[in-house]
C-alpha cells in the first residue's frame, strides 16, 4: 500500500530558494512540490511553519566498519551506527577503509554498506584502502566497480608516511581503470585519494592530469587543506576538492569560495576515522575519532558567522556531493527524487529528517532504531 505525507508551509532550500511550499512524499520519493498544495488520499500532515526545509546530506568519506589502528590494536575504532548518521542529518554515506586493511576487508565494508540500506538509509562504498596493490573484494578494482553494486569507486593514500608511496604510472593505470569500469556501470569509478602532509604534495596527480588523457574529474583529492595550495592548483584545472570538517573549516571554505567554483566543492567529515596526532618525527603521540556532527555543524558556522548563504552553503554537502558521485536521486528538493529530506529551526539546529521518506528523526528525537538497540 501506499504511503503518503504532506510537509507543510516549510520554507525550501532545495538548495536554492524556492520560498514557502509544501512537500507530498508518496513512500520513499517526493512526488509533488508547490505551495497550498491540494491531496485528498489518506495522508499524514506534518507542519513544518517556521522551519527550513532543505535536502538530506551526503556525506562521501565516513570509515562505516570503524578505522584507526595506528596506536596499537586498541585504537581501532568501532562501527558506526544508523542513528550517528541520522541524527545529524545524513542520509547517504559513502563508507571506506583506511589504514586498517590488515585487519578489516572489502567483504566487511560492502557487508556494512548492505546492512545501512536494510536499515532504511543510502549507503555506497569503495574498494581499496591505502595501499597499492589494491585489496578487493573480487581480485580486481575494476570488477568490483562493474559487478558490486554498493561499490562506486576506489580508495587510495598519496602524499602520506602511511601510503604505499605508489608509483605515477600505478595511479594512471588505476584511475584508467576505474573509469572504464564506471563507464561500463553507470557509476562515477571515482579515485577518492586520501593526501597527507607529505613532501610530494598533488605533484604527480598534476603531472598524470598534463601528460595523459585521464579526465581530471577522475582523481578526487580529499582532506585537502592538508596540501591547500596544491588543492587550489587542482581546482583551477577543473578538479573537485573535498574538505574534512574540523573546527577551521569554516573559514577555510569562505576563503575557498572566492577563489574556486560552488560546484567544486565538497565537504566529508570523515566519522570513525582516526585523526593520529604525530611528533616532528612521526611518532605517534595522541589520537582523535572522526565523528559525524562536524559535517553539518561547519556548514552551520558557515552560514551563522561567516555569513554564506544558505543556498551555497548547503550545496556543498548535498547538490554537489550528488552531482560529483552520479547519485541522480539525491541532493535535492525536486519532483521524482528521493524523499531525503531534513527540517530545520530558525537558529539552523537540525529537528526533524526523513530518510527515503520514513521519518527517523522527529521534533529533536530519534524515531528510527538500530537493529541491536537495548
Ligand atoms: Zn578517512
């Protein structure tokens, strides 16, 4: 049977301004949008005056099984839950592995992935972790691409004491790879590239874009304010950067803004990754968790005390992020999407989500529930 659900008088961010209108949600789409809207089936009605009504976010780095482990096995890092993506208004995840691939696999992560979509959110991953030779799930990164459906792309480490320091010519083949695999499945065949603070910066990435035929676009750098005036380089050539929410991201992304189109440009929080805190000499002296509540609360400072719009700074974790990864459903408010879709009071606190159109967060509580929950 159908389901169906009115949201009423909210304003819409979709991510543009599209004013007060209402919303009817027919069970996991959005099927109408206009103000004063007239449905006379069995519905439920939700009054959403006085809030924002914008789209669900799309966080595309979140370590899903857990990652860590450069402090000994204790500092692995547990898995995320639902309910830690939800509350904060994330919707779609895209989950990876890190620098943990000796312990944890391919089989683990795309398990995960199936176990959030069961759950009722979208959730994508990426083969591969830090290292060249590449781990997978099939013995090779283009099958996965082609034949596993969550995966969407690869993961690997440039710029960093923890990479594999590949070579140039094994990053070309893998992202040539990579591409002729998403051709054949639709899919963005992304080379999502975690980049440290190392010596070599974007350097070969820049020197592969110059010499090859290998679109920019295929490359996605992320944590880029760890190497910002390489990132900046890459920008201009065409290439979408990808932030990880800290406490400077505000301002960096107001800075960014004026210098790199909108569209560009992408946040990720990077929840349940580690963040090792080294000495001079690259010994480990402390560890931070990643966690999910970074990501909307930057593009909430963005807005409230960098004064950027609201259109801009919510397409930085929605439009964009959808339109970088080929997710034709997610990242707006429009006719025929997925009814991924988050409310907001007037101090931008979120209050309400609906994740494929089952409400899961309500007036501040969490209404969805893991499947172990005691
Ligand atoms: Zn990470």
């Amino acid at each position: 049977m159908n389901e169906f659900k009115v949201i009423r008088n909210a304003h819409i961010y979709a991510p543009e301004d599209a004013g007060i209108q209402d919303v009817l949600i027919c069970n996991d789409k959005m099927i109408d949008i206009r103000p004063n809207l007239v449905f006379s089936y069995d519905h439920e009605e939700i009054d959403a005056s006085g809030k924002y009504l914008i789209p669900g976010f799309i966080d595309q780095h979140v370590h899903i099984i857990g990652g860590g482990g450069e402090n000994g096995f204790s500092s692995l890092i547990r898995e995320i839950q639902m309910t830690d993506c939800i509350q904060y208004g994330v919707t779609t995840v895209i989950g990876l592995l890190g620098t943990d691939a000796h312990v944890k696999s391919i089989e683990q992560l795309v398990a995960k992935t199936k176990a959030l979509r069961e759950q009722g959110m979208s959730a994508y991953c990426l083969t591969g972790s830090y290292a060249i030779p590449t781990t997978t799930l099939t013995g090779s990164i283009g099958k996965d691409i082609a034949f596993i459906d969550e995966i969407i792309g690869v993961k690997v480490a440039i710029s960093d004491h923890r990479s594999s320091a590949p070579l140039k010519q094994e990053l070309a083949r893998m992202a040539t790879e990579c591409r002729t695999a998403g051709l054949l499945a639709n899919k963005p065949g992304v080379v999502h590239m975690h980049t440290g603070k190392g010596k070599d910066g974007y350097k070969k990435i820049l020197e592969i874009v110059e010499e090859t035929d290998i679109p920019i676009t295929q490359f996605r750098p992320t944590h880029v304010a760890n190497q910002y005036e390489d990132a900046l380089a890459f920008a201009s050539k065409g290439g979408y950067i990808d932030f990880t929410a800290d406490e400077k991201t505000p301002s960096l992304l107001k800075k960014t803004l004026e210098i790199v189109p909108l569209k560009q440009i992408t946040l990720s929080s990077d929840a349940n990754g580690s963040f090792p805190i080294w000495d001079e000499n690259l010994n480990i002296i402390g560890m931070g968790v990643g966690k999910m509540e970074t990501l909307y609360a930057s593009i909430r400072s963005l807005i409230l005390e960098e004064h950027v719009d609201i259109s801009t700074a919510i397409s930085i974790i929605t439009k964009n992020v959808a339109d970088a990864l080929l997710l034709k459903q997610k990242g707006s408010i429009e006719k025929g999407k997925d009814a991924d879709i988050v409310l907001l009071d007037t101090d931008l606190n979120v209050t309400d989500v609906f994740a494929l159109g089952k409400q899961v967060v309500k007036e501040k509580a969490i209404v969805a529930k893991n499947y172990y929950q005691y």
